[in-house]
C-alpha cells in the first residue's frame, strides 16, 4: 500500500509541473485527452480511496467495541464481519482503482511523453 501512496504523490508532483490549460499548438487533442483522463482518474482514486479509509476506520472502531464486549457479544460480532466485509470490498474497489489509474498513466507515458514534441 506504500507504494500505492509513493505512486500517487509522484503523479500528483508530476500534475503540479504542467500548466492548467494545456497549448494545442504543442499537445495534440490525444495528448490533452490523456491528460483528462488520468485527472479523472486520479479523482476517483482519491474518491475510492476516502471510502476505503472510512471502512477501515469503521472496521477498528468495531474491534474494539468487540474487545470490550463482556458477556453476550453476538451482535458487536456481526458488526465487526459487517465492517470487516466493507473493509474487503473498499481493499478491491482501491486495487481496481490503483490498477486503471496505473493503466491510465501507462497509457499516457505511452501517447505522451514518447512523442513529445521538443521546444
């Protein structure tokens, strides 16, 4: 997960190096596209990965509700698989997420930077 993180902040270093409205004169409209695109995703990432973090914020605050559960704790039981279920699904969703965003950006170096017109 700490290279998820490494990977993100350094996207996010190389977004603040571009200029906010990008020339025509020196991106093609596929360049300017795969720029979108990996803005979009790089939004639902953080999106994704609020969702995740709240889960697992959730999924600790039930364990230890459970942990401190004396006599019948059945129903803290059923809370923690509960969150511990939402838990799995944020990990998943974040994977996928990491997965196109690392696709996107692939995408881009590919369309981009390979062909990037000097000057």
């Amino acid at each position: 997960m700490a290279r998820k993180r490494q990977l993100l902040f350094l996207v996010f270093l190389f977004f603040l190096c571009f200029p906010a409205d990008v020339s025509a004169e020196v991106w093609s409209s596929s360049f300017a596209r795969a720029i979108n695109d990996l803005r979009r995703i790089q939004q639902e990432v953080s999106s994704v990965y609020e969702k995740y973090d709240s889960a697992k914020f959730n999924l600790e605050v039930e364990k230890r509700m459970l942990d401190l559960c004396v006599g019948d704790c059945r129903r803290e039981q059923e809370a923690v698989n509960r969150r511990g279920r939402d838990y799995n699904e944020g990990v998943r969703e974040l994977k996928k997420a990491l997965g196109d965003f690392e696709s996107a950006l692939h995408s881009f170096q590919s369309q981009c930077l390979k062909g990037k017109p000097s000057g």
